[in-house]
C-alpha cells in the first residue's frame, strides 16, 4: 500500500496557506470538531508528517484551489480535498466535497473521500452511508484510479475502491460491528490484490484478523493470521519498520509484548512518533483485550489516545474501544 505510507490515510500537519481555518487559535492552530471522548481537536500550525516538505504542500494546496475555483471537475476537485486532508484540514476538505458533490453527487470518487472525512472526524453512521452508496455505484466496475497529483508531488495514483472498502471496514469497526468490517477489509483485500501490493496485504490483514477475532470468528481469525506469510523485506525492501507488520507479528506470537511498543519515528508518510506510539499501543491493547484482560489493555489505549495527532486510525478506534470498556473513566 504505497499510497498509504505516503500520504492517504492520515492527515500531514502542514502550514496551509491556501484556505483559512474555519475557527483558529493563535496558540493552537485551526479547531476542527471535538474527539469522542469529548476532547478538542486542532491542527498545528507548520507541522508536517512526513508526507511532503511543507513547501511543496504549501505550492500543492495554492495550485489546486486556483484550478478547482476556475473549473470545477470532479479530479480537480478530488486532488483538493485530498491536499487540504494531508495538511491537517479535515473540515476544510469535507467543505470541498461537499461543493463538489452538488455538482457531481453520483462521483464514486467523492462520495469515498467525504465518507473517510466523516470517520476522521469521528462521524461514523455518516460515514457509512456515504460510502455504501459509493460502493453501490461501483458494483460490476472495473478497477478505478484516481487522477495523480502534480508531477512535483509524490506518490502513486489510488485504487479506489481498495480505500472506499478499507475505510468502510474502519467505520464498523469503530462501531464494534465486527463482521461488516471483516466484511468491507476483505473486500478491500480482493481490489489490491490485482496490484500486488504488499503494503496493502499487510495493512489488510492486520485489520480483518482483528476483525475476525474480535467478532468471535476464533478459527476464521487464526486462517487469516496464518496466511500472513510476508517478510519485512517483502514488504518494505529498502529497509525500515511497519507497524502493522509488526502487531501481526505480536500476534502470532513472534513477538514479545513486554518490548513491543514503540514511539520512534519511522521516517516514513504518518510513521512519525506519534503515529507509531498510537499504533503499537493499540495492538497491545488488542493483544491483551484478545487474551481477556481488559485491566492490562488499559494502559495501552491511554497511551493510543494521549497522542498529539487526533487522525491516525490507531487513535480513533482507541477512543472507541475506550467508551466500549472503560465509559465511566477518563483515559
């Protein structure tokens, strides 16, 4: 899933010059709703994740709004949304969509985007909703990809019924309907399966085998952890960690929980420390919710949730969980 690391599942917390923030706090930067746990979320300003120097996004962000303010399209108004998303701009970015959409409101392509906004802002029914309706549209359809940004900007193109499907099973996950995410992750599978991309077989197995697991499907779990036959060099050849390799690691049992945790940069798109931290404490929060130890999974979903950056995956299903066992608690 090399679009994944570089920059399509979390924001980067870049200086937008393009827009101006909805509400801003001098000191904060720019408000964008409130966690589920009741907590204010704000992008920082001049803060990156590793998905592009800041320039580049700065110059990205400028570019696309001029083009989307000239000619409405649904690909220029896709790469937009998407811009505003990796700098943090979650709000912003759901406004274009939703520009767009009175347009164009049969776009497969928006209609996806919108539906991961709503679950980064932790608007999981809506979130849901618009990205069935996606899914309908594109029953029987080839494979799509989305229009790549400019040549300055890194990455490869993106499937997009692989993200649809993904952040479909995200969405039920977050609401503890654990067979429809196992459900929406194996699908996502199947589309990045005519890829080969082992990024994606990677990031797909780690979710779908919780899923499995945590739905109470034991044997269908344990089939697809065993499956999982990839070597950290297959999946990343020149070197470097990937934290969803490494809970599925600790959860066939190859690694030791007791020194499993991590908050080390990874130097990759989203692999900064706050994104490991969340996420290598959230497997060991899974790790141990799965051996029935809610008490010793605690610490572990603090420790996801008390991240600076509210949109990693990692983070949102722990302040999922979180309300799910501990209602009555403050992490």
């Amino acid at each position: 899933m090399r679009t994944i690391r570089k920059f399509a599942l979390a924001a980067s917390f870049g200086l937008a010059l393009a827009v101006a923030p909805m509400t801003a706090s001098a000191q904060n930067g720019s408000f964008q709703g409130t966690s589920l746990l009741g907590q204010p979320m704000y992008t920082a300003p001049a803060r990156n994740a590793n998905v592009a120097a800041v320039e580049t996004l700065e110059r990205a962000a400028r570019d696309a709004k001029a083009a989307f303010e000239a000619n409405m399209t649904v690909d220029n108004a896709t790469w937009y949304g998407r811009v505003l998303f990796y700098q943090g701009y979650t709000r912003e970015s759901a406004e274009v969509y939703d520009k767009a959409l009175r347009r164009f409101p049969n776009s497969g392509k928006l209609l996806r985007h919108r539906a991961h906004r709503h679950f980064s802002l932790r608007e999981f029914d809506k979130s849901i909703e618009l990205g069935l309706k996606a899914a309908k549209l594109y029953e029987n359809q080839p494979l799509e990809r989305e229009k790549p940004g400019p040549d300055y900007f890194p990455g490869d193109p993106d499937v997009v019924q692989y993200y649809l499907y993904y952040h479909l099973g995200q969405a039920y996950f977050a609401k503890h309907d654990f067979d429809n995410a196992a459900k929406w992750f194996a699908r996502s599978a199947e589309a990045a399966s005519f890829t080969h991309d082992f990024d994606a077989r990677t990031a797909n197995g780690y979710w779908e085998y919780l899923s499995l697991a945590r739905s109470g499907r034991l044997r269908e779990a344990q089939k697809r952890l065993d499956s999982y036959d990839l070597t950290l060099f297959e999946v990343h050849p020149t070197g470097g960690s990937d934290t969803y390799f490494d809970g599925l690691q600790l959860f066939k049992g190859h690694r030791a929980a007791d020194s499993f945790f991590s908050d080390k940069d990874g130097g990759r798109a989203f692999a900064t420390a706050d994104g490991v931290a969340a996420s290598t404490a959230y497997s060991l929060a899974n790790y141990y919710m799965l051996r029935g130890e809610p008490e010793k999974a605690k610490p572990w979903l603090q420790r996801s949730i008390n991240v600076d950056s509210w949109s990693y995956f990692a983070r949102i299903q722990a302040e999922a969980d979180w309300l799910l066992l501990f209602p009555n608690e403050k992490p």
